[in-house]
C-alpha cells in the first residue's frame, strides 16, 4: 500500500489476512487429479449424515439439507499461501451438488496429532474466502483434548482446516510488561526498532533497570493497546473482542511503507518499525501517531468479532471509514486532530474527489479512509445528539451488504433524523463552518476545488452573456459545484434556474474561509449579481437521496435587464454633535450636518439639465444640473454626479460628487497690492464627495418632502462609519477685478482622518425621481 502524505502510512489493515506468505504456493488447486474422494447418493431426509475422508475427517449434514440425493466432491489442498506465525496442519475443499450455503449449518471435525502441535491452545479452524483470496479463522470452535479433535460449524462450503498459530515468528526479544499484551520486536536488522523515536519517558513506563524493560516505542504500543481494549470494552463502546484472560500478540516489523496491518487469520497486529513525521496538519507527535495508529488496527480485530467476511461483502471502506473513528473513541479529549481529520486535512484534495463520487463507492486508497469523515461527523461534529460508532459497528453486523440501510436505521434510531438529512448537513458543514479539523476549504481556499473536473465546473460570463443551460449528472450521496465567474469588466447580472427531482441546489460565496450566503435556487429562479471583474459565486449540487440511483440536475442562467428608475434628485447629509466634525478654520462648529446634493423646489431653483444612464450590465451614472434663480444678483450653479453598481434591491460602491459654482457680480474688494478697495467679481467654489458602501432601496414617503415618493434610508451612530468610505468637503473662494487675482485660504475644508463618528447622530440619504416632484 502507498502512504498517505506520510500520515500513518495509511495504516492499512490486511483486514482478512496478511498477504506477506512464509510459505510457497498460490491459490487452492481446482485440478480433477487433486480428487481425493467423490461420494454419490447422501440422502438427508431421515436424518444427519456424516461422512468420513482424509485423515479420518468427519462432515456431518443436518436431516433435510436436500430433498434430493447429495453428491460430495472432497480434495486435498497441499499448496496454499499462509502468513509466517501460522503453522497449517490439514486443509481440504468440500462441495456439495445441492449448494454452497446451508441452514442449519454443517459440522466438521478433525482430529490432530498431539505431538505435532506446540500449544493446544493455539489450535485454529480456518477457512478460505474465494473473493478475497484470504484466510479467515472461525470464531466458534471447540478442541476436545482428550480425543484430539478439533470441532467448528459453517454456513458455507470453501477450503477448510485447521492451523497452529504459532507465537515469535523468529523475533529476538518479547515485551510482557503490559496485562494481556506480548510486543515481539528485533533491535537490529530490517525489521528493527527505529531508534529515532521522539516519545520522552513518561510516569508509566518501565525503567531500564527493570528486566521487562523495553524500547518507549515497544512499550507505547502495549500501552495504547491497553487503553484500547479498555475502552472499547466498557461503556459507552460495549463492544465484544478477546477475552482479558486471552493475550493479544503484536509483532513489529518492517511493512514497506505501511504503518499497521491487521492480520485476520492469525489474530495477530503488526505495526511498523519506523514511522514517518506527520508534517501537516502541525503538532502531531510520534507518540499520537503510534497510539492511533494501534487504536485502528485493535478496532480491526473487534470488527471480526462482529462481521463473518465468508460471503466478502463487508466493503474495505466500510471497514476502515469505522476503524479511522478508533483514537478519538478511545481519547476523546487528548487530541487537537484525530486520525479522521488529519486524513482530511493532509488529503484535501482527494476529499473534494471523494465526495464528487457516491459515499460508499469509495473503495480505494485513499478514499476508504476519507469515507470516514461523514461517520466522523456524525459521532463528533454533528450539532446536537451524537452517532454512536460502536453501535453502528454492532448494526453492521453479520452478513449485512447494504451499509446505506444499516447507516440510516442507526440515524434514525439515536439521531431521530434521516441519511439524506444527514449527508447534506455534513456536506454543507465541510463547505460553510470553517472548521480547521473538517473542512473541504481549511486555508480558505478554493482553488484546488476549482481545477477538480469531477467536482467543479467553470462558467465565464462577460458583460453581455448569454442564456446558457448546463446538466449535471449525480450519483446518490454525491457532490458536485459550477463556479459563476465574472470575467468581464463590469457587473454581471443573471437568472440563476435549476430543475431537478432529488438534487438540493445552492447558491453561495466565499468569505473568510468559509462559504456563504446559501440560497435555495428554485425552478423559479434566484438573482446572481458579480458586481466587478474576476468575481465568483458558486452553486453547491447536493444529492443526497441514497436509494442508489442518479439524478440529473439542469442549471440555467439567463441574463437580467434590472429595472430601476433613475434618480434626478439627491439629499445627504449627516449629522453629529458638536466635536464631530473637524475643519482646518478655527470657526466654531456645533452641530452643523455635512451637506451635499439638493432637492428640487419650484420656487429657488431651475433645472438645468438632467441625464440618467442605467447600463443592463449593472453600472449606472446620473448627471444633474441646477442653478439657482431666486438672486438676480448671485448665479449657483450645483452639478451632482452619482455612479456605482446597482441590483433590484440596493446601490453598491456608490460614489456622488458635487460641485457647487458661485458668481457675485460688482463686489468690491480690498486689493493689498494696491493698498485700495477695487470692484471685481467674487468666485466660490464648493467640492465634496462620499462614496458609500451601500444603499438599500425602500419606496417610502420622504418626511422632507412632501410631494410623491422617495428612497429614503437612515443609519444610526457608529453604523454610518460602516458604510462611508470615503469622504472630503473642499471649499475655495477667489476674487477676480482690475485684471488682477486674489486667492483666498479655503474657508473650511474637512479632514476626514479626524471625524469623530461616535458623535454622528444620523444620516439621511434622499433621492428622488422626476415623477417624485410631478415633472
């Protein structure tokens, strides 16, 4: 097996059997001159049956196995793979014409040679699974010692025998320090015990002045496996595995890039003799990584106390998305990541490949493993009530294949909820939370999941797009994305339609690290506004049905002509106490509001010229004129521009300027040069702006002006900071007579570095149209 980004190696579990053969040969023979035995004509309707071959083998059939004659087919098998711990004794190849699973059960007995077995206690049944090519030993058995006969049941006909497993294997040195647990290492050679270990000594250790002394790494392997068992034992876990009087055998050696393995028919656990650093997420020391490491694989062996693999349809993911749940199970607390998240985290990308996929499809490495995070969170993120692992481990049980029912009665049961409620939460939690442990964006970033072609597909608009219409095909219990991209210069405004029987669709953004904003897109359709270049939103396909079909999910975006009126008219002032403003005069301000912008009354001015320009695209600029005729001896002249982007709702990154023009005919003015008063022309000239974030359109009748309709909108105290973001007030006054200029220093121009926005009071913003003011 490959390692994962160097965590755990993948801690692969040979689940069934250890592939690694100390003896030569391949797969059982099927060849006719292997025949040991044909017996014709075994009736069953009276009664058992038993039938005697080989070395006095017995095979008893239970009454009413067939109602037709049974013929039996028995080989020897001689050549056959097994591990180095596993002394075989007697294998054979039973078939019946009537079938390969029965019920009742069959019974087989074989006797054993006393002086040819090491350890009776060692003596195991075994039986050879034809789809895994692997040996898995019987659980139920009985050994009589005083007849020398070895006794089991099967509900299926493959190789069987029995074995001795055998205990050092050829290993120097045994760790016993630890109740219930033997560690078998060597110090030297390939398979021997790295001596770079960073776990210091800690309090329960045995010192080397102890004759049990061992290696930290020897010794923390039986320590963790101590705790495991300890805790997969008791409550809450409750979980069925060897008996405490019943030593559990570990062997270290070297696994070529593997962590630990699980081996199924000799009971045993190997673990690496060297472990890799752990070099993301950041923290993680050797002594985590060891202890989860035999967590995994001791959860392993619970597993084959609850699931008979005989028929081979326990799936691979099924079995190590449960087992990467077992560090946190046994230290729920000690941990800042567990095994389940630093898969997540360290294999970001093959996340975002595994949920495109159906969930329990994901029978590959390293995707059994990733297959976890959705259990993960179901037992330790999930909002409220928690999954239990251990007792889905338990539902999961014997001979059941179809993980999607046992999943969902188990949610159902202790979550009252359902899987396809569950799987979209724990999508959306990978996408929306920011969880650094669980998240498909942990660096706030979505480029990887973007370039993933199974996952994300990419639409471009500029500022002219057009109706377009994509369809999207989803496995049940799968994931998929479309970025909406503004590639253009300008806004981009669109009908975002989908239309689909199972598929959930959403519409989000990227904030921070974390996807936001999640509307619903309807048949009916939803808005998508991307107001400047290079701007994203993204819809997140969600099928979460898990009845195992597809579904076809068609996502349309037609682009909009948003209708807005133009505004002619605009008020905006604010207001705050005295203090707030700051001026570079040393006139007294108290209380005065910033101005800008004017509204229309008949009576004092005129208007000049009005001009509006309201893009489809989303960007709009109107240009109003007005001059001032109440004075025939003074002319003002007020120009006010607004642009920005705008959508149905509200104006964006508005930005309204003006410039205000005023002329005083014979004035008369001191001149200095002159040392005389001299008739000319006064000049003054007014220039402010403010660039506002954004303002919410709401038709309201305006409290200021009594004719027709306004937008109006108010923010309060340290809300308007929020939304000014830029704001200057410049006035300069000169005079002009005789062919000579005076300036003047600016009467008062604002120093917006210094607004006290804690003092401001109120702002109003006022806009109206012509049809306001009846013209």
């Amino acid at each position: 097996m490959k390692a994962l980004t160097s965590f755990f190696g993948l801690i692969f579990c040979c689940l069934f059997f250890i592939t690694a053969c100390g003896k030569s040969g391949g797969s059982p023979s099927s060849q006719e001159d292997d025949i040991l035995q044909t017996i014709s004509s075994i009736v069953t309707d009276t009664g058992d049956v038993t039938i005697t071959f080989g070395d006095s083998v017995l095979l008893t059939i239970p009454q009413g196995t067939s109602s037709s004659p049974i013929k039996a087919t028995i080989k020897r098998i001689d050549t056959i793979p097994f591990p180095e711990e596993i002394n075989i004794l007697s294998v054979y190849e039973v078939s019946l014409d009537c079938g390969t699973s029965f019920s009742p059960p069959l019974l087989f007995t074989f006797p054993y040679d006393p002086a040819q077995v090491t350890n009776v206690d060692s003596l195991k049944p075994v039986y050879y699974n034809q789809v895994t090519r692997k040996w898995i030993p019987y659980q139920k058995f009985t050994v009589d010692t005083v007849n020398y006969t070895i006794s089991f049941e099967t509900d299926h006909l493959t190789p069987v025998g029995f074995a001795e497993f055998l205990t050092n294997g050829g290993y120097s040195f045994k760790f016993t320090g630890v109740p219930g647990v033997t560690v078998y290492y060597n110090l030297s050679g390939s398979h021997g015990v790295m001596d770079s270990y960073t776990g210091e000594k800690e309090s329960y250790h045995i010192p080397s002045s102890d004759s049990n002394w061992s290696p930290y790494y020897v010794q923390d392997i039986a320590f963790a496996l101590a705790d495991a068992r300890k805790a997969f034992a008791e409550s809450p876990h409750s979980l069925d595995g060897p008996d405490t009087s019943e030593t559990i055998n570990v062997y270290i050696k070297n696994l070529g890039g593997t962590s630990g393995e699980y081996g199924s028919v000799s009971g045993v656990i190997y673990i690496t003799n060297k472990l890799d650093e752990i070099s993301e997420p950041a923290g993680i020391t050797q002594r985590q990584d060891l202890y989860s490491v035999v967590a995994h694989e001791y959860l392993h062996l619970i597993q084959d106390y609850y699931y008979v693999m005989n028929k081979g349809n326990v799936g691979l993911w099924w079995l190590e998305a449960l087992a990467t749940q077992a560090d946190r199970m046994v230290w729920p607390t000690d941990y800042t990541y567990y095994e389940s998240e630093i898969f997540a985290i360290s294999s970001n990308t093959v996340l975002i490949d595994m949920i495109s996929k159906s969930w329990d499809t994901n029978n590959s490495d390293p995707n059994w493993y990733l297959a976890g995070t959705f259990l993960h969170y179901l037992a330790f993120h999930r909002e409220g009530d928690k999954l239990s692992i251990a007792n889905l481990l338990k539902a999961g049980g014997e001979g059941v294949d179809y993980y999607r029912d046992v999943l969902n009665s188990q949610i159902k049961l202790e979550l009252n909820s359902t899987l396809d409620i569950e799987y979209s939460a724990f999508v959306r939690y990978l996408f929306e939370e920011g969880n650094e442990a669980l998240s498909a964006t942990p660096n706030g970033d979505l480029a990887y999941v973007k370039t993933n072609p199974d996952f994300n597909q990419t639409i471009s608009f500029t500022e002219n797009p057009k109706k377009e219409t994509r369809v999207k095909v989803l496995p049940y219990l799968s994931t998929q994305m479309i970025t909406l991209k503004n590639s253009g210069t300008d806004t981009v405004s669109m009908l975002l339609k989908q239309s689909s029987s199972k598929t959930e669709v959403w519409l989000c953004t990227m904030s921070d690290k974390a996807l936001i904003g999640w509307t619903p897109v309807t048949e009916n359709g939803v808005e998508v506004v991307l107001p400047k270049k290079l701007e994203e939103a993204y819809i997140l396909m969600i099928n979460s049905s898990f009845d195992g079909g597809v579904d076809s999910v068609k996502i349309t975006t037609q682009p909009l002509n948003t209708p807005i009126k133009p505004f002619h008219f605009v008020d905006i002032s604010i207001s705050f106490d005295t203090g707030g403003l700051v001026y570079d005069s040393e006139e007294e301000i108290d209380g005065s509001p910033f101005y800008l912008g004017f509204s229309y009354t008949s009576e004092t001015y005129e208007t000049q010229s009005i001009s509006s320009v309201f893009n489809s695209n989303g960007t709009f600029e109107v240009i109003a004129e007005q001059k001032r005729i109440d004075d025939p001896n003074e002319e003002n002249v007020t120009r006010v521009e607004m642009t920005g982007k705008y959508d149905e709702n509200s104006l964006t990154d508005v930005l309204i300027t003006e410039t205000k023009e005023v002329t005083v005919e014979k004035y008369t003015w001191f001149v200095p040069a002159r040392d005389s008063m001299v008739e000319g022309t006064y000049y003054g000239y007014a220039n402010k702006s403010i660039r506002i974030a954004k303002i919410p359109l709401d038709t309201v009748p305006s409290s200021s002006i009594t004719m027709g309709y306004t937008y109006f909108h108010i923010y309060q105290q340290d809300e308007i900071a929020s939304q000014v973001k830029d704001i200057s007030e410049n006035f300069v006054y000169y005079w002009v007579g005789d062919g000579v200029t005076d300036s003047i220093v600016p009467y008062t121009e604002l120093i917006p570095s210094q607004i006290n926005w804690s003092k401001a009071l109120y702002m109003n913003i006022t806009m109206a149209t012509k049809e306001d003011f009846g013209l």
